[in-house]
C-alpha cells in the first residue's frame, strides 16, 4: 500500500457479467423453446420432434408459453392447414342439452289442454243413417236382380221371337212391360195387358206362350190361370154366375201366389164376348181398394175390339208410305215404326175406353196385320211341326191361296195365320 505498490489483498468482487460464450447459447435455446411452443399452439409439429429451425418470428411467446390446450398425442396424424393462429376458433365444449321430459303436474293444481274439436252427436247419427240406406238399396238391387231372373223373361224374349211372326214391336212392348214390373215383388197395382188387333195376328198364340212359360218358371200349374169366355160362360148362362165364378178363381190363384211370394198370372181370351159384368168384376181388381195380394197380380187380356181400326191404320200408312225399298236404312225405318205404334195406341185407347173404363189403365200392345211373307213363315213353321219338310216353293204355294188387302205393292193378308193348321191338316 506504501508507497504505490499494489497490495497482496485481493478486489471485492462485483457483479459478474457473463461474457459473450454464455449469453448467445441461452438466447438461441429460449428462441429454440419459443419456436417449438408456437408449433405446438398450430399443432404443425408434434412435440419433441427433431428439426426445429432456428429462426424464430418476433411474435413467438416466451419461454414456458403455455396454451391452456392438452398436449397432443404423438402416434395422432397431423393435417397441415393454412389457417393462422388468429383463425383458429377457440373450441370450447359445448353442454349436452337434456332432454325434455314430461311434466308432471301436481295433484292439486289443475291440468291445462288445448280443446279438442267436438263432434256433434248429431253428426254421427247421420253418418249412422246412411250407412243402413245405402246397405239398403243395395239389398234392394240385388233383390230386383234376383226375382226378376226368376221369371227368365230373356227366355220368355227369345221364344216369343221365335214363334211369333211379324210382330217384333208387339213383342218389344210386352216384355218391356214384364221387365218393368216383375223387377220387385211388391207392388201398388197390378198389371193389366190388353192385346188387340184383327183375327189371325198372333194374340192367342201369345197368350198361350204366356201361359206355358210361366207355368214353368213358376213350377206350380196353379198360379196360372186361363179363362175363355166363349168356353166358361155362354150365351145361355148367367152373367151373375159368371162373375162370382171368376171371383173365386182370381181370389184363389192370387191367394195361393201370396203364400208363394211368386206374381200369377191371368190369361182371358175372347174379351169381346164377355159380358159388362165380368168386365166391371175385372175392373174391380185393379182398384187399389182392394186387398194387397190383388195388387200383385198380371192380367192379359186378348180381344179382337178395335180390329177395324187397326186394318185402316195399317193400309193408310202402308198407301202413304209406298212400296218398300230394300236399300232403306233401319235406324229411320224403326223409329218410324216406334212413331207409327205410339199414335196407334192412342187412337185404340180413345175408342176402347168409350167401349169400357177398363181399358183406361190397360197398357195396350196392338197387333198389326200380316204380311204375305210372314204368312209363309207360318206355313213353314206348321209344316216342320207337323213333320212336312219345310220348302219354301210349296210353303209359298199354299200361301197364294189366302185372301190378301194389296196396297203399293204390299199384300196383308186377311185373316192372318188362322187358316195356316187346315191347310196343313189337307196335306
């Protein structure tokens, strides 16, 4: 110290300053450190994997940067994303919402519903109702359906168009009036059928298929009855008996059909000659005052009243028509005819309802006269039942020998078929 010699004692030491060596390897390890932790956050760099570059951007957290984020697991593949850091949403989990359950609602406090929409008693009594109509009418169609297949009137059709010659609209007009009225069993009136026209037409001959068919389809020979008025009550007999016998057949067939549930019939033949009583008991059927079997009942009546009128009717039209044409089309042919039958009807109706009342609720069928071909046809039917071969050259031979009205070329013939069975018998 003496003498400005430096002394043995060492300096106090003062803070110690680490030299360059130290300083540069503990930055590049926290820049190192910052790196990694910054992959880490972008989850590009699985953490502890080799390879870190050493260049470190200014915005790298410090040293024991921490994310808040579970550490990811190494063996997990990585996705690489352009995303940055600051478009990474943050995940945070998200609560399960429960489900709702049902409220249950305290015993003492009141239930509240919405209000149901009503239904009227009213209503459902209506719906009931048609129902048991509609259940009804069908029953009904399918009753209809069954009685009438049980007269098999398409049978009845056939035969009459088989056996009847020259009176297709006659035919029409009857099994149109069967069908409309045997379509039920149960009726307000019956049903009366007055069949007129000249002598020879057919209207016995209909009258008799009537009667056979029905005796068939019936099964009970019974429910069929046929009365002749030249045969059941003569000249010579009372007319008070004769109506207080067809009294008591009517009575009984109708009687016996009720039981049955099956509709008579009543077949009366030659009703010109009957007298004004039996027509006044006849009319009495019909009156809806009397019991309700007499309402289900058909009654046919044949008489030749009006046969003079039918035979102008037929000749003027016939004159006024001129002779037929075989080119001629049907459909105006037949509705001429259809026009022709109708004001037929009306003049007869008008004439017979002067004669009786009667025939006031007569559906009338008016026969029309024969032509000479359908009189051939009758001699050929007569022929083949006889057991004659039926030739048309001696069929029409035979037809020559009959009387005919001859108008525009038309022969009628006079008495129709009546004289078709002698002839054959001379054979």
């Amino acid at each position: 110290m003496d003498g400005g010699q430096p002394g043995l004692e060492p300096a106090a030491p003062g803070p110690s300053i680490p030299g360059p060596s130290v300083i540069a390897p503990l930055r590049a390890v926290v820049r190192l450190r910052r790196r990694v932790c910054l992959l880490r956050k972008r989850r590009l760099l699985p953490p502890g994997a080799p390879g870190a570059g050493p260049a470190l951007g200014p915005g790298a957290p410090r040293p024991g940067c921490s994310s808040g984020a579970p550490p990811a697991d190494p063996d997990r593949p990585q996705f690489f994303t352009f995303d940055g850091p600051a478009e990474l949403p943050s995940r945070t989990p998200r609560k399960r919402r429960r489900r709702s359950r049902v409220v249950l609602y305290p015993e003492t406090s009141r239930k509240c519903r919405p209000h149901a929409e009503r239904r009227s008693r009213a209503q459902r009594c209506l719906l009931l109702l048609v129902a048991i109509v509609g259940f009804q009418v069908l029953n009904a169609i399918e009753n209809l359906d069954d009685n009438a297949q049980r007269y098999d009137l398409d049978g009845l059709e056939k035969a009459l168009q088989r056996a009847v010659f020259g009176q297709p609209e006659a035919v029409a007009r009857i099994v149109a009036l069967l069908r409309d009225y045997l379509a039920t069993h149960v009726h307000s009136r019956p049903l009366l059928l007055a069949l007129h026209g000249p002598s020879g037409v057919g209207k016995s001959h209909v009258g008799r298929l009537l009667a056979r068919h029905f005796r068939s389809v019936l099964e009970d020979g019974a429910l069929v009855l046929q009365y002749h008025a030249r045969h059941h009550c003569p000249e010579a007999r009372a007319a008070q008996a004769c109506r207080e016998e067809l009294a008591a057949l009517v009575a009984d067939v109708v009687a016996r059909a009720e039981v049955e549930e099956k509709t008579p019939l009543v077949v009366l033949d030659e009703a010109e000659l009957m007298p004004p009583a039996l027509l006044d008991e006849l009319h009495g059927f019909l009156q809806p005052q009397r019991a309700h079997p007499f309402h289900n009942a058909i009654y046919v009546l044949l008489s030749g009243v009006g046969s003079a009128e039918i035979t102008r009717f037929v000749l003027q039209n016939a004159a006024s028509a001129g002779p037929q044409r075989p080119d001629a089309h049907l459909e105006p042919a037949l509705a001429a005819a259809v026009q022709t039958d109708e004001e037929l009807r009306a003049r007869l109706r008008v004439l017979l309802v002067r004669e009786h009342p009667l025939w006031q609720a007569a559906a009338i069928v008016p026969f029309l006269l024969l032509d000479k071909q359908d009189v051939v046809s009758c001699f050929r039917d007569e022929m083949a039942g006889e057991g004659f071969f039926p030739e048309q050259a001696r069929a029409e031979l035979l037809a020559a020998q009959l009387s005919y009205y001859r108008v525009a070329d038309r022969e009628f013939s006079v008495t129709g078929c009546k004289q078709v069975v002698a002839r054959v018998n001379l054979l």
